[in-house]
C-alpha cells in the first residue's frame, strides 16, 4: 500500500486529537467538501447518492479521525474513505453513454483538430472559447464516457490538486499506474470533447478516413 | 544532455504540466520551450485544456442542506457514549 503523502504546511492536520472534538475536523471538511461533492456526483451521476456518499464518507472519517497518521495529509485521506465506500456498495449502472476508447487517439487531439478547423490555438488560453461553447454539461458528459477506473482517476486529478503520489495513495496503486492512466485519460476525454463539439456544431464534422485513402 | 529535442520535450507535456518532473528536467524543458514556438504554443493549449476543464467541473456547489445534515450527524457521533445509552 503506498504511503500517503505528508501534508502540506496550509493543510497540516491536528492530528492526534479525540475523534469528539469536532472544529479541527470540520475545518478541514469544509475545504474537502467542494471537490468531493464532485467527485460522488460524477461517479453516482445521481444527486441524492451523492449526497448519500459524501455523508456516509463524513461521518466515518470523523469517527476515524484519531487515528490520522500525524503528518497524513487529509484530503487524500478523506478521498480514499469516500472512494472506499463507493466501491463497497457500487453497482453497474447499466447502459450508459457510449464508452470512448484511447487507442488511436493521437496526443494533443483538440490542439491538432482545432488548428485543423481554424479555432483559436494562440493566446493567453486558446482552449477558453471552445470549452465555453461547449458548456459544463456537454464537458460532464464527456468525462461520463470515460472507462470507470479512468474516470474516477480523472475526476480525482481534475476535482483537486492533487498530484500523481496523493492520487496513488486515493487509489492504493503505484504512481506510475496513476500516471499512465491519467494520460490515456487525457487523450479520451480531449476525444470525446471533439466528439461533442462535433456534434453540437461547435467544431466542423470531420469526414471520415475512406479505405486507402 | 544539453538540450531537449522537440520529441524529448513533447514526452513529458504531462509530467511538465502536472509539476511532476524533477529539476533537471523541468529546466530543459523550459530552456527548449524558449527557443521552439511551435512546442510552446503546443503546451499553451495543453495547460489552457486542463485550466479549462477544471474550472467546468469545479463549478458545483455543496447543498446547504447537505452541509447542515453532515454537521448534525457529526454532532450525534460527538456525543459522549452516544451509542452506548
């Protein structure tokens, strides 16, 4: 099981203190919360398991919260409660939107098709215009046809800012699992993000490749 | 090693971007984005991606009502023997 990362100095925990004394723990909740609301939204995609989730994940940590490693940081730690319990009681959640693959996703695909469409590539944040246009829901629908383990990986790098070791520690794998699967992560998401701007008549449909063309 | 190639600088876009590289690394990454405009402008809009879509999926809002059950509930498992009676 890899360590969890020390604290940083901001988020240091008050380790070591009775579970009962409950503002050093809500203090540190109230940061948590935010991200980890996210999180079990996108992973439930349903609002009241999400709520369900992020309490019943509350109300352990609390009851753990003695035991903190002193030095533990506590998102991390929250985060790997929360994904526990969702794991324990999570079922298929049947047919879904349809899955998007990484293989043969080229790297740096939105890059490669909006300077291909003539969207802004240049600037101070070239992207802006085109998540813009695509708006929160059509981008929470992309990350909706990511793979599970990909996208609960995803979804924990971009709902925090964690790195590449915290995330391990989450997920009780190797970093370098976390880091090869953020990447494929990347570039499916970046895939179904053209697919949805394709769609949505945002990016101009690309014409499928004719055989030996 | 002197300096990035293009390829070389392009391999670790992620790892630059995620703060993940060592010092070494991170240097010559950066001393090559100063001399390549096409791989800086490449990593620009990788950073502007990843900036973009943190900001979409960050914009939730955690239910007050949410909050103020959590904080019911701690305050039950606070109670001194609350199980026990």
């Amino acid at each position: 099981m890899p360590e969890l990362p020390p604290s940083a100095p901001a988020a240091a925990s008050p380790v070591g203190r009775p579970a009962r004394d409950r503002e050093p723990f809500e203090g540190l909740l109230q940061e948590v919360l935010p991200p980890a609301f996210g999180v079990a939204l996108r992973l439930t995609g349903d609002r009241p398991a999400a709520e369900d989730l992020v309490r019943e994940a509350s109300v352990r940590a609390f009851q753990s919260f003695a035991s903190l490693d002193p030095g533990t940081s506590f998102g991390p730690w929250f985060f790997r409660i929360l994904v526990g319990i969702w794991r324990a009681g999570h079922r298929p959640r049947g047919a879904g939107p349809d899955p998007v693959d990484w293989e043969d996703t080229p790297d740096l695909l939105l890059y490669a098709h909006s300077h291909g469409a003539g969207l802004p590539v240049a600037g101070s944040d070239p992207a802006a215009e085109l998540l813009e246009r695509l708006g929160t829901e059509r981008v929470d629908a992309a990350i909706e046809r990511l793979p599970e383990e990909y996208r609960l990986i995803t979804l924990l790098y971009f709902m925090d800012d964690f790195g590449y070791r915290e995330i391990a520690a989450v997920l009780d794998c190797p970093a370098g699992t976390v880091r090869c699967r953020l990447h494929r992560g990347r570039k499916m998401l970046q895939k179904a993000l053209w697919q949805a701007a394709e769609e949505a008549g945002i990016a101009p449909a690309r014409q499928p490749r004719t055989e030996g063309a | 090693m002197n300096r990035f190639t293009c390829e070389e600088a392009f391999r670790r876009i992620d790892d630059y971007l995620d703060r993940e590289l060592g010092p070494e690394e991170t240097r010559l990454i950066e001393e090559h984005l100063a001399i390549c405009a096409s791989c800086l402008r490449e990593f620009a809009y990788e950073q502007s991606v990843l900036d973009g879509v943190k900001r979409k999926l960050r914009r939730v809002m955690v239910p007050r009502a949410l909050m103020a059950r959590i904080q019911a509930e701690l305050a039950d498992a606070a109670e001194p023997d609350a199980d026990a009676e």
